[in-house]
C-alpha cells in the first residue's frame, strides 16, 4: 500500500509493504504478519498450552484406573490450582487484542473463550467430558504454529511522522522524518529513525533487533520505554532525556539524567 498522503483515524493493514508519504495520526497501521500476536500473545499462549498439556496428562493417567470419578477428582484440583494462572494469562492477550485490528482477532477471542468454558472454574466442561482437552490442545497449537510459519515472511512500513498511533511491521519500521509522539512501535527486526533531529517522545518500541533514534523522551520526564529482543541487539539513540527505559534481552536500564551520547557511543 502507498499513501500519497496522511492516515487520520483508520486501520490500514497489508500483507506487504506500506509506504506513507506523510503522517500517521490516531491509526492502527500493520504490514505482514501480526507483530502484537507473535511477540505478545503467542508466548502467552505457549504458557496456556502447557497447562492444557497438564491437564491432558491428568485425564490419560486417570483413563487407565478406568475410574470416572479419579477423572473428574484429580482434573478439578488442576483446574482450581491453575486457575489464577489462566484468569492472569487471558487478561494480559485481552489487553493485547485491544491494540490490534479488529479483522484479526476473531479467531484468538474464540480461542480464549474455549479456555474459559473447558479449563476454568468448578464448572469447567473438561471435568464432565476429558476428551474436550485434546480438542483445545489441538486448537491452540494449531494457532500458534500457523503464526510461526507466518513469521518468516517480511514487510516494511515507511512514514514521516506518528503520533497516538499503534505501528507494527513483519520487518522494518523507517521514520523519516520528525519522528513520534506517543506512538507505539513494534517490528521484527529493526526500527530506524532516518534524521539524528528526530524526536521519540512518549509510547511503547519493540523490536527484534535494533533500534536507532535522534532525540529520545520528554524534558518534562514522561517515559518512553525502549525494547530489543535478541541478547545482541542494539538501542542506539543522539540524546536521552531522563526517566527512558532501555530493555534489551530483559537486561533493564532507565536514565537518570539527560545526556548526549558520543560518537563512540559510550
């Protein structure tokens, strides 16, 4: 998609690349695969099916006594101890499902909503009929594994400026020119803001790889919060105001003092 042009209040969403040739402003803007769902809510749901692999456990030992009851018995004590666990794992993908584009989060509300109705609470449908656990076993991995053979094909988005925007792209995020204001940023590999005057005030930026910007954060000490995923990457930025968050590899650093950085970047 090419925008000769600004986005105000749209979702805009490509397979490929998207090329802005101005503004994003109040929009939700997504190229490739959905980076929201890979980087926030697949992990989440790693750790969802491991307690549906638990319970699938319980219930194949339990069949072998041929005891209806020890079934019901030792899948409703998983089911009590899990729960909070479950409530905590959902909440956090609801709030992720908020950021993303409506078209795309159909399938993962469904998916939420079988946890709900065969893994929690006393009445939880897995403790009537076990055979229900197989089938949202089946489900959830059949999701996350259609996300991580998506995951291998790329794409750009390219703009001028952000501001209170949601940005993601299955590849590079290029800012070309006066950078972002509470924007949030996500992309798998890296994202670049081209002019060393540009300004990353306020908002949410990961990525895969590398993240490269002029002027980051707020005089006023709003925080901007800075994340890389691979233990090697790379948070480079001309000046840093205090109260930013770096995070890379989940190594944490927040900046106590505004300071320019020199050219050795040390």
């Amino acid at each position: 998609i090419t925008v000769f042009g600004n986005i105000y209040h749209a979702n805009v969403y490509a397979k490929g690349n998207i090329r802005v040739h101005g503004n994003i402003i109040n929009s939700k803007v997504s190229a490739g695969l959905n980076m929201l769902n890979y980087l926030g809510v697949t992990p989440k749901l790693k750790q969802i099916l491991e307690v549906v692999k638990e319970c699938r456990s319980v219930a194949k030992l339990s069949e072998m006594s041929k005891n209806h009851v020890d079934i019901r018995r030792e899948l409703l004590q998983v089911v009590i101890s899990k729960k909070d666990i479950l409530d905590n794992l959902m909440k956090d993908i609801q709030n992720l499902i908020k950021l993303s584009i409506d078209e795309e989060t159909n399938e993962l509300i469904r998916i939420l909503e079988d946890v709900k109705r065969i893994l929690t609470g006393i009445n939880a449908k897995c403790i009537e009929d076990s055979r229900q656990i197989k089938t949202l076993y089946t489900e959830i991995n059949d999701y996350i594994n259609k996300i991580e053979e998506l995951y291998g094909n790329e794409a750009d988005i390219i703009f001028e400026y952000g501001q209170n925007s949601f940005i993601q792209a299955n590849g590079n995020i290029v800012i070309a020119d006066k950078g972002c204001y509470q924007t949030n940023l996500m992309a798998k590999n890296a994202i670049l803001f081209k002019k060393p005057s540009s300004i990353v005030r306020g908002g949410l930026l990961i990525a895969g790889k590398c993240i490269k910007m002029g002027i980051v954060g707020t005089p006023s000490g709003i925080s901007t919060y800075c994340k890389v995923l691979d233990r090697n990457g790379k948070i480079d930025a001309v000046y840093y105001y205090s109260n930013t968050v770096l995070n890379i590899n989940d190594n944490i650093k927040v900046i106590d003092s505004n300071f320019y950085v020199n050219r050795d970047n040390k």
